[in-house]
C-alpha cells in the first residue's frame, strides 16, 4: 500500500510491486490532466460563447448607428427642403400682396409721406 498526496485529498492505493504503483501514478496522472484539460475545454466553450454574444451585440449596436444615421440624412435633407419651400411660398405671399397694394415695399418706404 502507497499513499499519493494531492492538492485536495489523498490516494490510498494498493499496490504489490513498484510496477503496480508506478502504474497508479500513470494512470492518476492521466485522470488529472483528462479532469484539467476537461476544465480548460469548458473554459474554452464559454469563452467563445461570450466572444460570440460580445460580437452580435456589437453587430447589433452597429447596425443600429447606421439605421441612426440614415434616419439623421433623411431628417437632415427634409430640414433643408422645408426653409426652402417655406421661403418660396413668403415670397409668392408677398408678390401676392404686393399686387394687390401696387405699390412694392421699397416704393412705400421711398415715397411714404408723398403718398398720405
């Protein structure tokens, strides 16, 4: 019989010769490194998933500034029509006016005693 101390037990084993015993330790060996490279695989899945969440929701993020910006444009270039239009429409409302009066505004403003 031969005891092997770990880290977080120890091993009674039962062995005749040195033989036997050396091949508990071989085969305790390899059940520790099947258990460590177990945990590292494990370690190595979730890791990957977080990458892949991590990835998707920066692709979604992503995906949301463009559709922002595009919205951003499209607001951008209506706000640029409508002074325009607005504009347009003062002035035809003033041509409108100033057809009616007869006299233009700079005439008024020329002549305004005069005409009283």
């Amino acid at each position: 019989m031969f005891v092997v101390y770990t880290k977080n037990s120890i091993w009674y084993l039962k062995a005749k010769t040195t033989e036997d015993r050396d091949d508990w330790i071989e085969k305790l060996k390899f059940a520790r490194y099947q258990s460590q490279s177990k945990s590292v695989r494990d370690e190595i899945k979730r890791l990957m998933h977080d990458l892949h969440f991590e990835c998707d929701q920066r692709a979604n993020l992503l995906r949301q500034v463009e559709l922002q910006a595009k919205q951003l444009k499209v607001f951008e270039k209506s706000a640029r029509r409508k002074p325009n239009t607005s504009t347009e429409e003062e002035l035809s409302k003033l041509d409108s006016v100033e057809a009616v009066d007869g006299d233009s505004e700079s005439e008024k403003e020329m002549y305004g005693s005069l005409h009283i």
